[in-house]
C-alpha cells in the first residue's frame, strides 16, 4: 500500500498539537512493512516555505497511492486518493480579516478535493458539517488523538503545589486570563509550560497539585491526556471537546463569565487542597487508558486501506 506523507506542518511549526500528532503517525508508518512510505519534506529545501503551504506539492505518484497531508493540501492526481485531517475550527471562530480569508481557502480546497475526512473529535465534526453543511456526513472518520508513554507518574517527584497551565497564553480564547484569576485567588503560584520537552512536562504534571484548562474551544485537548496518565488532577471548561476527553469523572466548570469560571475553579482549587485526591487521580489514569496513539495509527491506516480497495 503506497502512502504519500506531506510534511508540510514542520515547517510551519516547531511545536504544537498538530506536529504531535503528526510526528507519533509517521514513527508507527515508518515501521510499517505494510505500507511504502514516501515523505515530503519541507525543512531544508523551502527558503520560502511560508508559500509553499497554499501550493499543490511538486511531485507525481507513479503508483495509485494515498496523499495525507499534514495541514490542508491535497494531490489532485489520478490514480490519488487524498485524506485530509481537520484538528478543529478555530479560524472560523476566532479569526478576521485577511488571515481568516485565505486560511478559509485553503481548508476549502482540501476538503473538496479530499476522499476521506479525519476528524479528532466528534464536536469536531460537528463544526465541519455546520460550516460546510454540503460536505457528505461519509465521508467524515472520527479518530481520537492518543498519548504518549512518555507521560506517567513519577514516585521520587516531590509536590511543589503549583497550578499548571499548559497553551498559548497569548489567545484569548485559551483563557489563560482565567488561570491567572484563580492563581490570585489561591495564592498559589501559577506556573507555564512553554517550549518544554515531554520529559519536563512530565515532571511539571507530577509536580503541579493541579492542570488548570479553562479554553473556550479545543479541537481535541491533548494536555488534558498527558496530565491524567501523569498522575495530575484536571479542571477544565465544560466546552467544545473537553467532555469527550476529560471523561466522567473530570472536573468541569462553565460559567458566561471569567470571573464566575475563576471562582468555581478557586473553589475546586481549595477542595484539591484540603483532600486526598488519590482516588480522581486513578479515575484520571483510567480515562487516559482510553486513548493510544496505536489505536489511532490503526484506525487511520484502516481509512488507507479501504480507499486502496
């Protein structure tokens, strides 16, 4: 089965949700004797690389293949059949202007041209039929993101007591301005990730007596995972994908103001504080059992698959 990987999200980004994802697709494709893997890398041969992301890739399959892109690109070929992976809708939401128009474009042409739609979350799929409501519902695959082994508990890690905050601070829908509310609320020191490696991560959520997640909107919510394999209680924003990750036993609050959502979220702080938390902690490493970046290579190379039929 031949697969055509466009890598083109590595050149457009260094972190970030969609190279994760990304990047753990590729290592289990790479090892796949099953499949004949062609990647398409950007990296070192680009000096304008920005562009090249609205161009049609400059290469012709010999064979009937699968083109999956890592960000909105299609290879309009005979004989290709093109998957595109939608990770969520924020341009539509919280974008304007000239960004937002051509992005628009962009995700347009994929998904006109694309086979097969993979979505990572049900609420995603959702806002792809409400913003192309022509799109044929079938074309649509729900596959759930995983997370990494790299995120476990860690024993000989003392508690430091922090709120954790993990995302762009500087978004507004992230809402780090609610965690920085319960922060002063608390009196406790909130602490950002940014630019750390899985390994710190790992150790800030066993550090960390809590992840505070209070987004608006999340494709997915992929910290929300690493922090419950992690061993760290979660408080998120009932919205968007959260309740579809965080499980049922996760902590939500939602409220039409940030500072109601900070004074919820203060008062669970303080429960955190005066209580044993072991048993949300292993009701956490449960939920997060249910994702695996296995199943979700499984699950996508099953798409490849039957579009090679």
């Amino acid at each position: 089965m031949n697969v055509i990987a466009d890598n083109i999200i590595f050149s457009l980004q260094r972190f970030g949700g969609i190279s994760v994802v990304w990047n753990e697709l590729l290592q289990r494709a790479r090892a796949d004797k099953d499949l004949t893997l062609k990647e398409l890398d950007y990296r070192q041969t680009m000096p304008y690389r920005q562009m090249e992301r609205y161009r049609i890739p400059d290469y012709t399959a010999e064979t009937p293949s699968v083109f999956h892109s890592s960000y909105f690109r299609v290879l309009p070929q005979e004989g290709v059949c093109n998957v595109t992976t939608v990770h969520d809708l924020t341009y539509h939401y919280y974008r304007k202007g000239l960004p937002k128009a051509v992005h628009l474009w962009e995700e347009a042409r994929a998904l006109r041209y694309s086979e097969v739609v993979i979505c990572i979350s049900e609420n995603t799929k959702r806002d792809v039929l409400r913003f192309y409501p022509r799109l044929q519902e079938e074309r649509l695959h729900v596959i759930y993101n995983g997370v990494s082994d790299e995120f476990y508990p860690i024993p000989s890690v003392e508690k430091r007591g922090y709120l954790l905050y993990v995302g762009n601070t500087a978004v507004d829908y992230k809402r780090y301005d609610v965690a920085q509310e319960v922060a002063r609320r608390t009196g406790l020191p909130l602490v950002t990730a940014s630019g750390v490696t899985r390994e710190q991560l790992n150790t800030m959520y066993n550090e960390a007596l809590c992840l505070l997640y209070p987004s608006d909107y999340e494709g997915f919510g992929l910290p929300i995972l690493e922090a419950q394999k992690a061993g760290c209680p979660v408080i998120a924003q009932n919205a968007s994908s959260i309740p579809e990750v965080i499980g049922e036993q996760g902590w939500m609050v939602k409220h039409d103001t940030p500072q109601r959502m900070a004074a919820e979220m203060t008062d669970i702080v303080k429960q955190l504080q005066s209580r044993s938390t072991q048993e949300l902690i292993i009701a956490g490493m449960e939920n997060a059992k249910r994702f695996s970046w296995d199943k979700t290579y499984e699950q996508t190379k099953d798409v490849y698959r039957q579009l090679m039929k």
